[in-house]
C-alpha cells in the first residue's frame, strides 16, 4: 500500500490568497474617497484609468511624475500597530515632490510589500494612503499588494508609492525663474516627517534606550506619538499660493535636510542665504541631538529641522504669500533671501543661531 502524498501548494508555501481578494474588500471603501471625474473603472482592474481628454484645456501639458517610500518610519507604525497614519507620509513625499515643479496632482498608485497579509491592516494602510490623496488633491488609481513569506517576517511590511501630477508649459516653476532679491519663505513641519529615522532609531532606541511609550515631557506626549506624527501635505496649500501670489519655485525638505534641497532649485550664479534665527525647531530635534550627541551640522543634513516646504517669491509678494499660507492655517514665515552667489561654492547655507 503506498503512502498518499500531498502536493506543494501555494498557501503551504505562506501566500493567502483569500486574504488578500479579503484585503481587497476592505479598501474599496476608502478608494472610492479619492475619486476625481478623470477616473474610469473601479478597484481590481489590471491597471488604474484616468481619461487624459482631461488635458486638453492645457495649451502644452507637462506631466510630471515621482515615486518614493518611507522609509524606517515603517517600524514604528509596525511597532505602535498603527497602520492607518503611514499613508499619509507616502503620499506626502510623492505628491509634494511633484507639486514643486507647480504641478498639480492628479492620480497615484501604491504597492504595498507584507510577510503575512493581516487584511485589516492592509486595509488600515490604504485608508491612510487614501485620506493622503484626498489632502493632496490626488486620485488613488490603483495598487498592488504582495506578500513574500520567508523574506519578510509575518508582522513586516514596506509601502511605496508613484504619482503623476501636470502643470501648463509657460507655469513651470524652478530654478529660472528665480531671481536676485527674491525672499524664502519657510512651512512649518509637523516634525520630523519621513526622513532621517535611521539615524533617529539608532539614537533613540539604542544609544539612549528609549522606548516608544515612554511619556517625554518635553513632547507632551509619548516618544512613539512623536516619531509616528504624518507627514504634513502640502499640495494643496502651494497650489493655493501659486494661485494668489507670484511664486517663482518651491523645494520639498526631504532627505539631505534643509540647505541641500533649497539648493536644488537654485541656479548656479545665485545663492539662499537662509537665517536660522528666524525660527525655533521642534523639541524632538532638540531630543535626537541630545540623546546622540549628535553635532548641529549632522542634524541639519539629515533633518527637516521643523521647515517642511519652502517658497521663493519675489519681494513684492511676500506680504500676499504669507497672508495667503495663514488663511489655510500654514504656519509660514520668511526665513531667508536670494543672494548673487559671490564666493559661496553651495547654493543655499544656513546662518546665525536658532531662536530659543
């Protein structure tokens, strides 16, 4: 008598399918939110439609497209098991990208990567994901969600996004536009947004041993409350401002910190004098220095430093802009000046101290 046998099967190998057509479910809820009267079809085609007759009310459309993650955010919101904030972070480092150019966004996708799919949790992402695109003016088209057992463990999961956004030729902001005398307008962030958490981890969690229900009283709150605040959107706000003010360009502080994005937008004969002293940065900057003994320099070339979007506008205009950012409840002030470059081998540096 032989001995009956059983097959490999997908499910032994770790993937449900049932989970994810389950996870599927729970979404279309959400996604429906984000919907714009460009988009054709529903959740669960092959690829997301958006009727590009749309454009034809441009003179020469420019479309203009991003794609990001975000990072080690991630473990904190696996940690914390708050899943429905991290999509706001994506789209607000895709989407604001994409607005710099004075784009408008118009549709976005997500690929979401799990050990396991939990199909609530996926479902708590794509909340976040999609009240994310409703801030920023955007669709959720579509999406992919995989799950790859015996890479990642059954608790982890990564998120990354791609967008496209259009803005009409002769609008195109960026470097040629600006011109000597412009002011730099600064936007508050909400903290430390996407950026930096690998150096913030390391200096938190295992040179200070901190732990994130720690109460911190400088934050008023705990240290995880902290490190998970979203990122804040911006699109909206500079579409507004680009509507009511001249607006010459604007940079998304992400990576690299403050100097080294203003500098991308700059051109080579000019220079962004930006003073430090024309605002106070957060307490949790304050705090990841401490913790880490980690030197200023260090920290403004990894962190936002509580600056999460910048303007350059001409003089004239500055009165207009700010007004402009409060009455959206931007907290805006001008924090620099364009300068002819002179003997300044960087684009953009950072004077003064901060104000305490």
């Amino acid at each position: 008598m032989t001995e009956k046998t059983t097959g490999a099967s997908y499910a032994a190998a770790g993937v449900d399918i049932e989970a994810g057509d389950r996870a599927v479910e729970l979404m279309k809820e959400w996604v429906k939110k984000t919907q714009r009267p460009e988009v054709l079809g529903g959740l669960g085609g092959f690829a997301g439609l958006f009727d590009a007759s749309a454009l034809k009310r441009y003179e020469r459309p420019l479309l203009a497209s991003a794609t990001d993650g975000v990072g080690t955010k991630v473990d904190i919101a696996r940690q914390m098991g708050v899943y429905d904030t991290i999509g706001h972070d994506l789209v607000a480092m895709v989407m604001d990208d994409i607005v710099v150019c004075g784009a408008e966004p118009l549709f976005m996708t997500d690929y979401i990567c799990v050990g396991k799919v939990h199909p609530e949790r996926v479902a708590a992402i794509v909340k976040g994901i999609a009240e994310g695109c409703v801030l920023a003016g955007c669709a959720l088209v579509g999406g992919e969600t995989a799950e790859h057992p015996g890479l990642l463990g059954p608790d982890d999961f990564d998120v990354a996004g791609a967008g496209t956004g259009v803005v009409e030729y002769d609008r195109l902001l960026g470097a040629d536009r600006i011109r000597t005398g412009d002011a730099v307008i600064a936007m508050a962030s909400s903290g430390l947004h996407s950026n930096g958490y690998s150096l913030v981890r390391h200096v938190l969690f295992d040179r200070a041993g901190m732990s994130l229900d720690r109460h911190v009283e400088e934050l008023g709150r705990t240290l995880g409350e902290e490190l998970l605040e979203p990122t804040k959107i911006y699109s909206l706000d500079c579409l507004a401002l680009t509507r009511t003010a001249e607006v010459h360009a604007y940079s998304h502080i992400t990576g690299g910190g403050l100097a080294a994005n203003l500098a991308r937008v700059i051109p080579d004969h000019l220079h962004a004098a930006v003073d430090r002293s024309t605002w106070t940065p957060g307490a949790v900057f304050d705090l990841v220095g401490k913790a880490g003994q980690v030197e200023q320099l260090e920290l403004e070339k990894t962190l936002n430093m509580g600056v999460g979007m910048m303007a350059v506008v001409p003089a004239e205009s500055v009165d207009v802009a700010l007004t402009a950012l409060a009455d959206r409840g931007v907290d805006a002030w001008v924090a620099g000046e364009i300068l002819d470059r002179g003997d300044h081998t960087e684009g953009a540096t950072l004077t003064g101290s901060y104000a305490r």
